[in-house]
C-alpha cells in the first residue's frame, strides 16, 4: 500500500488524502515514499489423499484375498485325512524316482510344497469325479491320492508317472495338457509300452490320452499308433 510524504512537513499521509493531514499543503507533487507490502497468498502442496485411499484399497482388497485364500486351504485340510506314514513313505520314492530321471522342478515342488491327503476333502465331494488315482486341488498344491494309488500301480515307477500327471496341475495345466506331458515324458522317464503295457494304469493312461489328444495316435501304417514310442 503506498503512502504519500508531505513536501512541507515531511508528514506521511495515506494515499487517498490530497492535502496533509498535518499543515494543509497540497500532496499532488508528493513522492510515494513510503510502500508496504502485503505477504503474497502461499500455494499449499495438495495432500495426495487420492494416492493414500487407492494404496488402502489396494492393500484392503490383497488382505482380504491371502485371509481367504488361507481359510480355504484350511478348510482342504480339515475336511480331509492325512497319508498315514507307509503311503507317505511310499510317495517320497516315487518322487525319488521323478527326481533320478531329471524332472527335479516337479520333484521339488511334489517333495516340498504338497500336502497329501488320504481322503476326498469338501471341494472334491462337491465337484465329484471319476474313479482315479489322484486329484489335485489347485491353486492350493493340495494332492488327494487314493487307494489305487497305492494298490493298482505296479511298482514306484508307475506311481511317478501319476505324480508326473498332477505336477502338471499344480502348475496350473489343465487335463488335456497333463495327458500329453505324461505320454511325451513316458519314455525318460522309463515307464515304457515293453515293460507296463500290460498294467491297469498303462491302459487307462492310454484311453484318456487318445481321446484327448489323439494327434498323439496317428502315426504308423494304420494310422493309429503311438507316435510317442
């Protein structure tokens, strides 16, 4: 705000005066001397609420999911029988077996990160299935092996070729894909037509896989032979 000096007496009067408050004199000729200023409004930084809100959310919506996610995987266990300890004993060689043959990523996750169970557990009741050997309930890394699994297949080896199958699951494969896995793999990992071409397992193994992925079964003079030999 400028003010304006008194040429006659030196008083400072305020701007809108035209003769001093003072003597009387005329101000048109004073200076403005004197200038005070008034502090400049400040800008304020905008509190980044938005960003905190979206980042609670966010946070929010991942606690809740892991809080359900957990409650489910305990509620496969609960509702279901763990392996006693010979069939756990018995699954821990047929893993040996995967892991002699070089399939070590599947060995790892079926030794390390797999909980088996002996009995279906509320999801498999609900879904229903066929008769199997094992089911896989993903993506809690939940096994359900039954006694067929232990009774029908022949030896460790055969047993491997079913944990091969549902490795294939726990990585989120579907059926389709953990057939032809197994039926591409069947060789290295020696589980072969010469040696279990005779077994339940074999036979059920190649039912499935032909019909699900029959580009495996058209090779040979007929046309309808194992292109995976």
């Amino acid at each position: 705000m400028n003010r304006n000096k008194c040429p006659q007496c030196g008083l400072v009067n305020p701007a809108t005066n035209y003769t001093c408050g003072r003597c009387g004199a005329s101000l048109a000729d004073a200076e403005a001397t004197v200038t005070e200023f008034a502090p400049a409004p400040t800008e304020t930084e905008p509190k980044p609420v938005k960003k905190r809100r979206v980042g609670l959310r966010i946070g929010w919506i991942v606690g809740t999911t892991l809080i359900l996610l957990f409650t489910a995987y305990m509620s496969l266990l609960l509702t279901s029988e763990e392996l006693p300890y010979e069939q756990r004993q018995t699954v821990k060689a047929a893993i040996a077996v995967l892991e002699q043959k070089g399939f070590t990523r599947q060995a790892f996750v079926l030794n390390h990160l797999v909980q088996y169970r002996a009995t279906d557990n509320w999801w498999n009741g609900y879904v229903g299935h066929h008769v199997a050997y094992a089911a896989t309930n993903f993506p809690f890394e939940v096994i359900t092996l039954y006694p067929e699994f232990f009774d029908v297949a022949v030896d460790d080896t055969e047993r491997a070729a079913i944990l091969l199958h549902e490795s294939h699951h726990l990585f989120g494969s579907g059926e389709e894909a953990a057939l032809e896995g197994v039926w591409r793999e069947k060789a290295r990992l020696g589980w072969t037509v010469g040696k279990y071409g005779t077994t339940r397992v074999w036979a059920n193994t190649r039912d499935l896989t032909a019909t699900a992925v029959p580009k495996l079964f058209a090779c040979g003079a007929d046309g309808h032979s194992d292109c995976m030999r």
